[in-house]
C-alpha cells in the first residue's frame, strides 16, 4: 500500500548509484539496475533467449506456443503482442489516407494525420 500511495505523492525514494534515477519500489530499482549489469534471469526452456523480466519472456514463450491472444476489431489478425496491433492499425490507416489523397488528385502522401489536412 505504501507503494501504490508513492505513486500518488510522487515520492521516489529508491535512487540508483549508478544514473541516479530515482523509483518508488525497491523492486523497481532491482529490474532497473538489469539494464546497468546486463543481467538477464529469465531464460527461455526453448531457445537461447533470456529476458531482464519474467514478464518479457512470458510474451516471448507465446511464439513457441503459436498463442495470439489479441486480435484487432477491424479485421481477423492476431498477434502476439497488444503492441503489434497498434502496428497494424497504423498499415490500415496509412491505406486509408492514400486512398483519400488519391481521390484529391495529388501525389502527396502522410503518415502524420496532422499533414494530410
């Protein structure tokens, strides 16, 4: 509880000796200092990879298993990683605003919304 309430009061009082970023938890600052060290401790059973969090190699272990658990509503793919998905939607989109630049006639052509109109 202490914890979560830091992350209200912006209180960080766990610093890193190394960049002197500063966290709210202690584990934070553990999984952070990784990055530092290079430690990785979560090593997939199937392959060589290994992971600074158990998180990441749970993501990675749904390649083994062929498991796409999200799917974007506007069509039938799915992926892997929620990540991807916003990829994705981003190839449609990009489809979509050629297609409205070809309907106007020009050459010009934007993944940027903000420079289409």
């Amino acid at each position: 509880m202490t914890r979560h309430l830091r992350i209200h009061t912006g209180e960080k009082p766990y610093q890193c000796i190394i960049c002197n970023k500063y966290f709210t938890g202690m584990s934070d600052l553990k999984r952070h200092i990784r990055i530092h060290t290079g430690e990785k401790p979560y090593q997939c059973s199937l392959c060589d990879n290994s992971y600074t969090q158990k998180g990441h190699l749970n993501m990675h272990t749904r390649i083994h298993k062929g498991k796409k658990p999200h799917q974007w509503s506007q069509c039938d793919k799915f992926y892997i990683k929620k990540q991807s998905i916003e990829l994705h939607q981003k190839q449609h989109d990009s489809t979509v605003k050629k297609k409205q630049m070809d309907s106007k006639k020009t050459d010009y052509y934007s993944l940027n919304i903000s420079d289409v109109f």
